[in-house]
C-alpha cells in the first residue's frame, strides 16, 4: 500500500515531485521517519521505479499511475457514522467528483453514492437519515431520475454484490477505478449522471490511469456486463 501510493503519487506528477513534499506526505500521513523514507524511495529508485533528478522525483517511462478516490472529510464522518450504526455491515461510499476529470460534459450534479449488501440496503438509509440534511434515495427507485436535479446533492444508497473490487483510502472503504468502469453501465444514478460517455470514459481512463483488466472483467462478470464491458475495450483498443 505504501510503495503503491509514493509510486502513484509521484506518476501524477509528470513534471517532478519535490523530494521534500514526499518526505512530508509519508511524515503527516505514513507516520514514517525520514531515514526510512529515504530507504524507501533509494530502492525503488534502484528498481527503476521511479527517476531521481536533483532534488525532484519523476514517473519511470511509460508509468500509470493507479486511481485512488481520496475521500474528503463529509464522505469520512458520513462512514464513521454508518460504521457506528451498523459495525457489522459492508459498506463503502465516494462521492461523484472524483470521476468528473475522466468526462467531457461536466454535469451540474452531485452525488454520494454508499453501496452495500442488497439486503442491507434499507437499514443503510434509514441510518443516513441520521447523519445527514442530504436528500436520500435508493437507486432501484422509480423516482430516482426524476429527482437528479442540476445544483442538488444527493445521498444515493445502491446494492453491492460480493467481492467487489474496493480498496480502503483515509480509512474509508471506497470503490476502485475496475467497479466504477463497470458501475457506470448499471447504476441508475451513476448512468444518469454519466449518459452516453462510456466509451470516452473508458478511452480516458486507460490512456491515464493503469488499470486491472483481469480485475475489471471479473467483476463485470459479477454484474452481468461482460459483453457490454468487451464491446467497449474492442472499441477503443486499449
């Protein structure tokens, strides 16, 4: 997890990343001492992992860095206060910015979107109900596109089948860049809000962003959408 997130930290930022924000970042939230960073980034720079030029740190060529949704802190006491209510329950939540830099047509909406076992899907809402002022809806209401206003943030609860592909960021369990691509073509509201920009979503998220084929097709095959997701990857030659 560590040498991922330096790996990737450093690959989004093409044009150098100071030695000295590293260290910072592994400080403040790695807790790691600066000899150890040191040792770290002295190995992967002998793998040829990443490149060392003077003071700054560049992406070894041909590097993708890998899609992390970083959770802000209204997703984060959000989470906490579902964990709370219901400990034993799987849950994870992101909020719909985090893919507006992977479309053309910014749309004017906002959601969270929690997901979780089928079964738990009620229990789920009726929690939010408690912590937040947000409009809540689960997404296999009839009423759900209607109800997806320009300007209006929504809390949007949706089913999550097991084994989804799910990673934790800040201590919040949030879904990875494979669940979105295949999210996108099933959700209610995540199709909503994305339209017909599937093909240019996943033409822009492979040509930025390293991606787990291996992970993105089981995971499809979980949802049912494996000749969608197949027709989109011939399409746009990965």
């Amino acid at each position: 997890m560590l040498t991922a997130r330096i790996i990737s930290t450093i690959g989004s930022h093409p044009e150098g990343f100071a030695s000295s924000d590293l260290m910072t970042l592994l400080r403040e939230e790695f807790h790691f001492p600066e000899s150890s960073s040191f040792t770290i980034v002295s190995r992967l720079v002998r793998e040829g992992r990443i490149r060392k030029e003077g003071h700054l740190l560049y992406p070894a060529s041909g590097f993708k860095p890998i899609f992390h949704i970083i959770p802000d802190e209204k997703v984060r006491n959000l989470y906490k206060g579902l964990k709370v209510a219901l400990p034993f329950t799987q849950i994870s939540i992101w909020q719909t910015d985090a893919i507006l830099p992977l479309m053309h047509d910014i749309p004017n909406i906002r959601l969270t979107l929690v997901g979780t076992e089928r079964l738990a899907v009620g229990s789920v809402s009726d929690a939010l109900e408690n912590l937040t002022d947000s409009l809540i809806l689960q997404d296999s209401e009839k009423s759900l596109l209607s109800r997806l206003a320009p300007g209006r943030e929504l809390v949007v609860v949706t089913p999550q089948v097991s084994q989804a592909p799910v990673e934790v960021a800040d201590g919040v369990t949030v879904p990875t860049l494979e669940k979105l691509l295949v999210d996108i073509l099933c959700d209610n509201a995540l199709h909503a809000l994305t339209g017909s920009e599937a093909y240019s979503i996943y033409a822009t998220a492979y040509s930025r962003y390293a991606i787990s084929q291996k992970t993105l097709l089981r995971y499809a095959g979980r949802r049912n959408r494996t000749e969608e997701v197949n027709a989109i990857l011939n399409e746009i030659k990965p």
